[in-house]
C-alpha cells in the first residue's frame, strides 16, 4: 500500500517515514527500526512489535499525526509493515487529517 497522487506519483512522506522509524526505535528500545526497510513487517521476524507494543504505536500515531489508524483501517492493513504504516499516514495527513 503506497500512497499516490493523480499522476501515480508515490507521496509518501518523508518526514512520516522518518518520524515512524522513531517512534518504532523509542516503543522496541532497538535502533534497527531507523534503518530497516520500508517492506519490514512491523510484527512477528520483523519489527517484532506484540499486541501492547502495536496498540501504544497507534496511539503515539493518533497523538504525532492526528490519524487514528484503528478507526479508518478496520483490517488494520497499514500496519503490515513499516513502509504501509508510513503511507497510509502520509495519505491521511494529505487529505487534511488534523495533527499532522
């Protein structure tokens, strides 16, 4: 799941992507968040995130970018990896999110 404009463009921010890979290296206490790739699975052999981890990663998204991942995602499919979460994000905030 990538973000695009109407030309196709990716517009995956960033400045969200960075500011994911901090928010994930904070919530593991690991810096290989920082430098992993965007396709990293952000659960199980990748990040390695478990329920509690994955639930205050949501609410640190909801306070940094005003986007409640949760309530517009009910599959919880942006959060498949770090680079989904990121765009999914990055969309939100394009089409006016408030917080971001």
């Amino acid at each position: 799941m990538t973000s695009r404009d109407v030309t196709g463009a990716d517009v995956t921010s960033p400045d969200v992507i960075s500011k994911v890979r901090q928010i994930l290296a904070e919530l593991t206490g690991d810096p290989e968040p920082l430098r992993a790739s965007l396709d990293t699975p952000l659960l199980r052999d990748g990040i390695g995130l478990d329920s509690l981890r994955g639930a205050m990663l949501l609410t640190r998204v909801h306070g940094q970018f005003g986007v409640d991942v949760a309530g517009e995602d009910l599959n919880l499919d942006a959060m498949a990896t770090i680079g989904t979460l990121a765009a999914f994000i990055s969309q939100r905030v394009a089409d006016g999110a408030p917080g971001g």
